[in-house]
C-alpha cells in the first residue's frame, strides 16, 4: 500500500493562541513620565503605564495631570493606549 505524504505548514501564532479581544477601560492621568508616557489609575483602582497614539499623537493634544482618558488594552498587556 502506497502511502501519500501531506506537508501542511506550522500553525500561525495567532491561531495557536486565539484572537485577543480588546478592553477599553477609563481612567484618570496621574503621573506625566518621559517619552510621552503617563501612569493611569483605572477606575477599579489598578494603575498602568500609557502613551498617547493615534490621532492625540499626530496632532499633538496634551495630556495634564488628573485628564480623563479612555484607555484600550488587549488583555494581558501592561502597557496602553491612550
């Protein structure tokens, strides 16, 4: 009996481990640090390192001290986006 040989490629590193949902939170800018980082605390107490992106970055919006910001994250990073 003749047997046939299949190569099938390694599976990709998303689909190994899923597709990471995003988790949008808000929080309050305390801490205004180097190369346009700020520490947040989140409203259910955590704090966490962000930088501003996107259109804040491009145009150059400020962010001061005790600003509200939305904060988006895939689960399991430490670093966000504000």
């Amino acid at each position: 009996m003749a047997e046939s040989s299949v190569t099938t490629s390694p599976p990709r590193r998303d689909e190994i481990l899923g597709k990471e949902e995003k988790v949008e939170m808000e929080g309050e800018v305390i801490e205004a640090l180097r190369n346009s980082m700020f520490r947040i605390r989140l409203d259910n107490g955590h704090e966490t390192l962000g930088y501003s992106a996107g259109k804040m970055k491009r145009y150059r919006i400020r962010l001061f001290l005790g600003d509200r910001v939305k904060v988006d994250t895939r689960s399991g990073d430490y670093i966000t986006r504000v």
